[in-house]
C-alpha cells in the first residue's frame, strides 16, 4: 500500500523546572524513537493507557508541537515547512479534538465556526462558502437550522458532529481524530464511530484513531498500533491483533476489556505502577512489570522482531533463541 505518512525516530521531550526557583531542571520524555508508518486509504488505530503519549504523537503529526525526528507526508518533511508551506499542509490534514466541549468557540455560531477556515484559507466567495457549508452539515448530520445556532444549544454528540464538520470543510485527506467519543455517552459513541467509518468510505480519508477503548478501535480499524510510555511496543492488522496478541503489554490489555463470556483462567494482570515519563526504567520499558521478565530485558533496548509480513512486536520473548510464547 501507498504510505501517506512516514514517522522517522520521532522524539519529544517537556522541560520541567524544579527545586528553589526553577533551577533544577527535568525532562519528562513524552515520545521515544518512534517509526511508524500510516498508509493511504486506511484507518490506524493508536492504542495504550493514559499519559502513553498517543495525543502527544497526533500532535508532532501535524506539527502542532514541534518534535525532533522526521514527519514524512507524501513524501516532504513537514517539520522543516515554513509557514506558509504549513498553512498550505493544514489544507490535507487537519484534527478533531478529544472534547467538543472545549474545542468550539461558544460565542461563535455553527454557520460562522465552519466558514472560517474557509476564509482563513483564501476562499471568500459567498456561493461557495455557502456550497461547502451545507454539503459538509448534510454529510454529518447536521440540517440548516443548526448553522444558526451557538455550541451551548447542542448536545455532546451534536457538538462532536460539527467538530468533525470544521475539521473536513477544506477537504483533507488525512484526519487525526484524538479520543473523539471518549467524552460522549456510550450510545452517541456508536453513532459517532459509524460516522466516522462512512465518512471514511465516502472521502477516501486516511486517519489516525487515538483511543484507549480497544473494543472501539478493533471495530474501526484496519491496523493497531500499541504505545507504551511513548514507545511502539506492538504493531499489527485489528484481527491478528486480538486473536494473538504477542507483547505481554498486548495481552494485558486484551484481557482487561470486559466481556459476556467467561474469561480463560490465564488471563495475563499487570501489577505495579506505571512508571513516571520522568524517570523511565533503562532497556525495557515495560520489565519493571512484565510477568515474563528476563535479565536481558534490564540491560538493552529490544529490537524490532517482525511475526509476519503485517504483525511486528518489540519484545525479547520473540527473538530466534528465546521465542517462549
């Protein structure tokens, strides 16, 4: 498949100051060496507990923040863009936010949110404002009484509905869409997701789903990726993924998602703390709580080991001379 997207040993680190007026400063290491591919035409979801760092790698995408590493889209780095390269990019790739109840100006009416992007991008002729506006509102839901109406006056689901709308007005080609439903009552979720998958049938989108709902992302994902404390830990197409989970990482969060049927009495817990992204453990970040933990492990970084041609996993349990699982 054609790669829309290519991430390069992507780093990024917050300065925290500490101690008697700041002088003592810290790094708290949100991305660590990430490689990661999104191909055209496919929707990849983004998987880990919180504070993982996956928002934070929707953002250095789209250089919303600046990281260090290469962002490749169709082939130019985007974090070497100047702004006027940038406003150009913001055209085929644009974000929706995890809160729609913080990301829409409410002094702003529905009608006005959608057309500024419009303007702001060189489009200023009414016809067409008005063109794009309606056929953007009927594709999400949304009926031309709404365009009057301020943010307050819809329901969380309506407002991720003109979310969505803003984020498509200029017609991008690649989405970012961070933790869209998590704020949303589980039955508007529903709605939303199947939203999101028609719209992505309809606009050839590609797109980037940020969730820690793993239930979420199988239904609505070609390939998964598993992040853990700012590292890719396992990659692979959605089936494969939950039929046979290699990183014990994986497996864990396999196991936690609730279900109906009684589970198999070797369900893989995790126990202890997640490590702080301040002081990260050394070698393997996950051994410090790995049920399967080698004295390798705590001495050097694994390297990529790939299962097969769509399923590699960063872990020493698949290396050629000790494949245990």
């Amino acid at each position: 498949m054609e790669k829309l997207v290519q991430i390069k040993n992507l780093n990024m680190y917050y300065p925290v100051s500490k101690g008697f007026l700041g002088n003592n400063k810290k790094f708290l290491h949100a991305l660590h060496g990430i490689n990661l591919d999104i191909c055209k035409g496919e929707i990849l979801g983004l998987v880990g507990e919180s504070g993982c760092g996956k928002s934070t790698l929707g953002k250095a995408i789209l250089k919303l923040i600046q990281p260090e590493g290469e962002v490749l889209y169709a082939g130019r780095d985007i974090l070497k863009f100047d702004e006027k390269e940038l406003k150009e990019f913001r055209k085929n790739a644009q974000m929706i936010f995890q809160n729609p109840y913080s990301s829409l100006d409410p002094r702003m009416t529905v009608y006005s949110i959608l057309r500024e992007p419009l303007v702001v991008h060189g489009i200023r002729d009414k016809k067409e404002i008005n063109s794009r506006i309606r056929e953007i509102t009927n594709l999400v839901g949304l009926n031309d009484d709404d365009l009057k109406r301020y943010p307050h006056e819809f329901s969380g689901g309506q407002r991720q509905r003109i979310a969505i709308a803003r984020a498509l007005i200029l017609k991008p080609e690649f989405l970012v869409a961070d933790e869209p439903v998590s704020a949303l009552d589980v039955s508007i979720q529903a709605q939303i997701i199947t939203l999101l998958k028609n719209l992505k049938e309809k606009l050839n989108l590609t797109i980037l789903f940020v969730s820690h709902d793993l239930g979420v992302v199988r239904y609505l994902s070609d390939r998964i990726a598993v992040m853990y404390l700012g590292d890719i830990v396992e990659m692979s197409d959605a089936n494969s993924l939950f039929e046979n989970p290699k990183h014990p990482y994986t497996q864990a969060l396999i196991s936690a998602v609730p279900s109906i049927h009684e589970k198999e009495q070797n369900e893989l817990k995790l126990y202890g703390d997640l490590p702080s992204p301040m002081n990260l453990p050394k070698a393997c970040k996950f051994h410090t709580r790995c049920p399967y933990v080698m004295d390798i492990c705590s001495q050097k970084e694994p390297d990529i080991t790939r299962i097969s041609d769509s399923h590699c996993v960063k872990c020493f349990l698949y290396n050629q001379t000790t494949l245990h699982i």
